[in-house]
C-alpha cells in the first residue's frame, strides 16, 4: 500500500515539473511586451485595452491542455492494462529524465508531452495581445481537477505446502470427504422399504455378511495376551519337571446347530492352510428334516461357527482334503456314493458318483489319494470287498475296479474292507484291514510275480475283531521305515507290522505275526496314527475317551502321555485322530459331536538320533518275534 502511495507521489510531482517547463516555454515563444498592469478595487492587476479578455483566453488554453493532458493519461492506463508488455520510447525518456529510483518506475509513467495543435492553439491568442512584464515574470498556477483512486487490495494467494502431519490429519483447504455413518445415513434416506429388502435378502449382501462377519470372529477369538510382562521372570525351581511331556488342549469345536447329537466319523487337516480341518458326521435322529450326512470346516481362528458347512444324502463315513487342490474336499458315504465338495461353491456337492453297480453301493469307510501333482487318483474301499479307482474330474464311473475275494473264507469270498492303506512312493501294491481282524497285500494291477488282486498266500493275523484303522509309517527322519504299519482294532490293542516285501511272494499260505501289540487301552482302539514330524512317535484313541501318545524309542509297555479328553466328566468315546502337516497338533473326533484339538508341544520335536535308536528297537522286535516262534516282543 505504501509503495502505491509513493508512485502516485511521483507521477504528481512529475506532472507538475513538466507543467512549469511547458509555462517557460509558452512565454520565452510570445516575445511580446506586456502593457502595464492597472490596479483595480479588489487589489487585482488587469492589462489595460483588452487584457482580461486575453487572460480568459489564455485560461481556457490552459484549460484545455489539462484536460487534454488528463484524457492522454487515462488512455494511456487503459491501454497498458489492457497490454502490460508494451511501452513507449516517450516512457523510458521521462523515466530516465527524471531519474526514478525504481526500476519499474519509467515503464508506467505516461507521456505528458503536449501535442503540436494544442501548443499551436494556446500560442495563437497569447502572441496576438500584448502583455506586460509583469504577467510574462509571474507564474500562472492552473485549476486541477481532484478525483479519487479507488485502490483494491487483493490477498495473495495461500501456498500450500503438503507434509508429514498434513497427509495423515484433517485439513480445512476444501470440503472434507464425508463419513462412513453420513453416507449410510443418506443411502438408508434415499432407499424406500421395497428397494432396501431387495438389498437385505439378495444374494450379494448375504455374501458380504458372511464373510464380514467370520472375519469378526476370527479377530475376537485371538487369545494373545497383551498384558503379558516380559520383565518377570519365572521361578526355574518350582516349574514342574514333566511340564514338557503333558499336551495342551488347544480349542475345542462344536455348533448347537450342526454338531448336536450327531458323532464324528473322521477328521482332516488341510495341506495348505494349517489352521483348517474338516470333520464328517452321522445323521442326526433327532432332526428328520436335516440332511442325514455333513461335513464341517473348522478354523482355529473361528470357534463359535464352522468355515463351511457342506451337505449330503447320506452319512458321511470318512473324508479328507485334496492332496492337490485345497478347495476340493472328498467324502465317502454309507449308501457307497463318493461326492465332491468345493469351498467357493454351494453346500451340496458339485460332483457324487452314481448309486449303480459300477460303483460302490456298500459303506466306504477307507479312501486315499495316491499319485503325484500331475498323475493321481482317488482310491476307495467298500464293504463288499469293492476296490474302486477315480479321477475327481470324472466321477461318473470309476477308472479301475478291483474285487477283492479269498477262497478260503467260510460263509462268502467277498472280503469286508473296514480300513485302507498305501506306502509312501507306491501307487500299486496295498494292504487292507476286514471285519474278521486279518490283514491282507493286494495289487491294484498285474506286475511282475504277482496278480491284481488280493494276495491269497499271504495273511496278517494278531487281531480277534474288526479292524478300524490302519496306516504305514511316513518318511520322516534318516532312515527308511515304510515298510512298518500300525493297526488299532476292537480287540483293545495297537499292533505294530512289518509288511513283508512284494516283490518275493510267496507261494504258499503264509501267516505273519504282528512285531509287537501295545495293550494299554481298557476299550476299542478306534483309530491310530504316525506322527508325520517324529519317526517313533505315534497316537491312539479308544471308546473310553482317552488319548494316548506312544513313543518307541522311550517305553513299548505304557504310553509317555494319556490324557481323558473332555476332562474327568468326559468319557466319550473317541473315533478318529490325525496329525496337522508338521506334526505339532491333534484332531480328535468324539462321538458326541465335538472335535477336539491338542498341541503336542515339545514331544513333536525329535532328537537328531530318533531314528538311529528306533532301527535298534525294530530290530530286537524283529529278533524277539522271530526267537518266541512268532509271539509278541517283550519290552524293547
């Protein structure tokens, strides 16, 4: 503002100095003499003759030169605020005649310099009267005309400058974005009762609901401590020495809805994510209106309500997850149908196979997947002494089938399959568990010495009842154990195998006796289990509800770890265990609809030479077996 003041200052002072020089030049130009002035009553001075007309002439001359002067200045404003980049020599003359101190100063100065005419019109009367002395030597101080500048003070605009806290907090340069609750509020305002129940029940919002809500449960059933002080340390003395050796339970699952009265047929881990299993159920007797047979998918994460729920027509007697595809899960049924569910479709199957004589039409209590990434198929057993290869692709009608019959049997040839089981690496050649308590070797195909089908030669004998489970040891650890199998039977005992080699078979009838038999349950032995992480360590479940943990290496005689699951008030009975891909954790299925997850702890990690000792104690087996004519070995 100060600096608008003072260039108006200047432009007056330069407009006044070029007037006085423009007067000098007037007068130095009439070279006339003046008469003398004549006094007058008001103490004014006149020329004598005609002088005060020459003096309003002369004043109307002047006049009009300043009007002439204002109207080139104005003019002169508008033209270069209409162009501000232009300007004229006159300019930077008067500029530097008058030696402004600022730089700008010459380029918005007006030319003052009067025109020819105008000089020509004000000299014409002047020269044509005479003038004294008097008039020539005094200074004429012409009228000016005052008007007002009307001055806009514009505020510079605000340079924004964005930072740190100006990227993470509210700001007030513009609107701001409006909230989560205003803009439900204004669609809840905009929708009418007919569009928003068309909302509530279609199929998308019960997706998002869903989903939201199972990623709600999943944050709350987090058990992290966070008030845990790191900064106290633990009394190492009064810690108890065989805290080590006990498991923990980790969750249980169970839904008021699906799981009640019902009893669990099998359970699974997944491959691919470790915190899911699934589990497979009986009908329900209670609800006629239910489906008889589902199958549930559990999250460690998610304890009040399964992953998934999944439908069938009948009881489910056994399932697993795909090796090969984590979003398939197989289940095989009482009335013989294998069905195929997928975790991003419906709760009913997308595939089943159908109830005729090409497939199973008897329970399948036994399947397994057998092959690589890009060669597998599923291998299923039934009641009936039915082997039935499939691709889960093509469930129409089986691959392969195979009729396991045996001459010798009394009442019927047909071999009742209860359990199922393949080596690792070995996609031909199988052993199967039967109601009567033997073991049989069968071939999926003719090979070299032998026939597809069972093995009439060979007869794994130990068990006074039916088998309910079987399964051979895994790789784990140094050495090659795949060639021992475990079986759990009603009789109340664990029998340990040595499965003899396929390829030297025999040509007689053979009888082989189990290694060693683990007689610490006091009811049926329902399902045993390898570790897949420790190559000595293994689990069995059995009808009192108790959970036992057998370690080779350590003790044959009682297991290192029992544990009544459900508590002392428990007592259910126990169908089914199995490990978690690391071997750190349990499922165990319950026939009261709960299953049950433990963790292990310490016991899961094997000491480098595991399985250096358990070569040893197989061989004092093999040796002790062979010595008492067959008998069972004492304590290794």
């Amino acid at each position: 503002m100060e600096k608008r003041k003072e260039e108006l200052e200047k432009k007056r002072q330069k407009l006044a100095e070029l007037r006085r020089a423009r007067e000098e030049r007037i007068v130095a130009t009439t070279k006339v003499q003046t008469p003398p002035l004549i006094p007058l009553p008001n103490n004014t001075t006149t020329t004598t003759g005609q002088a005060p007309a020459a003096e309003r002439s002369r004043r109307d001359a002047i006049d009009d030169l300043v009007n002439q002067l204002l109207h080139d200045k104005n003019k002169n404003e508008k033209e270069k605020s209409e162009h501000p980049a232009t300007t004229s020599p006159g300019d930077s003359d008067n500029g530097s005649e008058k030696g402004g101190s600022e730089k700008g100063s010459s380029t918005f100065a007006p030319s003052y310099a009067p025109k020819p005419s105008v000089l020509g019109q004000l000299a014409s009367p002047v020269s044509s009267m005479p003038q004294s002395p008097a008039i020539s030597s005094a200074r004429f101080i012409p009228d000016f005309t005052h008007f007002e500048t009307i001055i806009l003070d514009i505020a510079p605009k605000n340079k924004v400058f964005y930072g740190k806290e100006v990227q993470t907090t509210a700001t007030s340069f513009g609107p701001q974005p409006p909230s989560e609750e205003e803009i439900y509020q204004k669609l809840a305002k905009d929708l009418n009762d007919k569009e928003r129940d068309k909302i509530i029940h279609s199929v998308e919002f019960s997706k998002f609901m869903d989903y939201s809500t199972k990623v709600a449960l999943r944050a709350l059933n987090e058990t992290y401590d966070i008030l845990t002080n790191y900064s106290e340390s633990a009394d190492i003395d009064s810690m108890d020495e065989d805290s080590h050796a006990r498991v923990k339970l980790v969750c249980t699952f169970y839904d008021d809805k699906w799981s009640k009265n019902r009893s669990v047929t099998d359970v699974s881990w997944s491959r691919k994510n470790p915190e899911l299993s699934v589990a497979s159920y009986n009908k329900n007797p209670m609800a006629m209106n239910e489906p008889d047979g589902i199958v549930l998918v559990w999250n460690t994460h998610l304890l009040e309500s399964p992953e998934y729920i999944f439908h069938s027509q009948s009881d489910v007697l056994t399932t697993t997850f795909s090796n090969f595809n984590p979003n398939l899960i197989i289940g095989g049924t009482y009335s013989g149908q294998i069905v195929l569910w997928d975790t991003r479709a419906k709760s009913l199957p997308i595939l089943k196979t159908p109830l005729s004589s090409s497939g199973h039409t008897h329970p399948v209590y036994s399947m397994q997947m057998v092959g690589t990434q890009n060669a597998h198929d599923l291998v299923s057993a039934s009641t009936d002494g039915l082997i039935c290869s499939w691709h889960l692709d093509m469930l129409t009608q089986p691959q392969e089938t195979l009729e396991l019959v045996h001459p010798t049997h009394t009442k019927t040839d047909e071999v009742s399959v209860t359990a199922l089981g393949f080596p690792d690496n070995e996609t031909t050649a199988f052993w199967v568990g039967t109601e009567e308590g033997n073991v049989y070797q069968a071939n999926r195909f003719d090979r070299a010495g032998s026939k597809a089908g069972i093995n009439q030669y060979d007869c794994y004998k130990g068990h006074w009842g039916p088998v309910t489970g079987l399964q051979f040891h895994p790789l784990a650890g140094k050495i090659d154990f795949s060639d021992l199998f475990l079986t759990a039977s009603v009789d109340w005992t664990v029998k340990l195998w040595r499965a003899k080699s396929i390829s030297k078979p025999s040509i007689a009838n053979t009888t082989i006796s189990p290694l060693y038999s683990f007689e610490g349950a006091d009811d049926y032995v329902y399902d045993v289990k390898w570790s897949p992480n420790h190559p000595a360590l293994f689990a069995s479940v059995d009808g009192t509800g108790k959970f036992a943990l057998w370690n080779l290496n350590s003790d044959t005689e009682i297991p290192i770890v029992s544990t009544q699951v459900g508590g002392n008030s428990g007592g259910r009975a126990l169908n089914k265990i199995n490990w978690d891909k690391d071997g750190r954790r349990v499922a165990i299925g319950a026939s009261d609809g709960r299953v049950h997850v433990y963790d292990i702890g310490e016991l899961s990690h094997p000491r480098p030479d595991e399985s250096a000792t358990l070569q040893k104690v197989i061989s004092e087996m093999i040796a002790n077996t062979e010595s008492d004519g067959g008998r069972y070995a004492a304590k290794a």
